[in-house]
C-alpha cells in the first residue's frame, strides 16, 4: 500500500542534481510537490544526505535523501514546489511542453 496522498506523475526527464558536493545526471522517474525518485548513478548517498535537484533553468529545489535502493532514491524537498510545476512535468504533456513557464509561476507563489 502507499502512504503517499500526494499528487504524483510520472516522468521521464533527465535532470541535474548535486550530491554532497558531487555533480551527477539523472532521470527524473517520478515528482509531487514534496518529493521525487530519481535513478542513473552510483554516486553513494545516505539517508539524509543534502541534494540539489535542477528541475529547469530557473528552478533548483534542495531536499534530502529519503532512501536509496540500487541506482534510485527517493528525494523528500525542504520546502513543496508549487503543483503547477508538478503538473508541467506531466508525461501527456511532454510532446506539447516548449517552455518552462511554469518555473516562473513556481518562484512567485
């Protein structure tokens, strides 16, 4: 059973994150406004671990390592991203997605 209530979609993007100071690429798996799974390097992190994941040009979110399994980790924010963003990230809407407005919305609210 999941203990998430949260909105979350699935993706497939590729995203920069910093890991304890150490750069990496990954893939964006999954986002919801408090959190995320990403998977695609053997940087070692442990729980608890300071991430900083570029969603776009114009958005970096900090959180932490909530666990690690393998080449995946479930990635719980400092702060929730604004369910716009969320949604921008949707995969029936990658085809069609040309900008990133929706970062913009995200730092004004």
């Amino acid at each position: 059973m999941d203990r998430r209530k949260e909105f979350r979609i699935v993706t497939r993007e590729d995203v920069r994150a910093t890991i304890a100071g150490v750069d990496g690429q990954f893939r964006l798996r999954n986002l919801s406004q408090s959190g995320c799974l990403i998977e695609g390097s053997s940087i070692p992190a442990d729980i608890g671990i300071p991430i900083k994941i570029v969603l776009s040009a114009d958005l970096s979110v900090d959180g932490q390592i909530a666990w690690q399994l393998g080449d995946s980790m479930g990635i719980f924010f400092d702060s929730p991203i604004a369910l716009e963003v969320v949604r921008s990230f949707a995969l029936d809407d990658w085809p069609t997605r040309t900008d990133w407005n929706y970062a913009r919305i995200a730092r004004e609210t």
